[in-house]
C-alpha cells in the first residue's frame, strides 16, 4: 500500500511539474511523503529529465514487520513536458 502512495504523489509532482511555466513540485513531492508515509520510513527523492519528459525517481526503505524487512523500492514516473 505504500509504494502505490508513493507511485501516487510522484504522479502528481511529475504532472504538474511538466505543465508549461510551471514551477519544479519536487517539494509538494517532498512534503506529501512525509506527511503520508509511515514514520520510519526513509526515501530520496531525485529528478529525472530526459528529452520532452519530466519526471520522478523516489528510492525507499519502508519499515517491516518483526525480523522480516522489505528490499529497496524504486519508482520511476515520467510525464510529457508540455509545449505552447
């Protein structure tokens, strides 16, 4: 459930950042993560940029239950840039 919320905020971040003159939403990104991930989760957050696309790549440790830890989970989004 927490990697969709985490694919759900990069979403959002990447769309809007790709909106002509829009300003960069990587800490609206920032923000929405901690406020709707657990605690003791850890995350980085880096820009993406390749021609004509705009986006997201956020890295994160989510805390396990017990003995048992999840792997590193990477989510990658892209938008289009839009052009006027």
């Amino acid at each position: 459930m927490n990697v969709l919320m985490i694919r759900d905020a990069a979403i959002a971040a990447a769309s809007r950042t790709a909106l002509s003159e829009a300003p960069n939403q990587g800490q609206y990104l920032m923000r929405r993560l901690d406020s709707d991930l657990p605690q003791l989760a850890s995350y980085q957050v880096r820009e993406l940029d390749a021609e004509g696309l705009v986006g997201f790549k956020v890295l994160s440790q989510l805390p396990g239950l017990g003995f048992w830890q999840p792997t590193l989970s990477e989510v990658r989004v892209y938008a289009a840039e839009e052009r006027i």
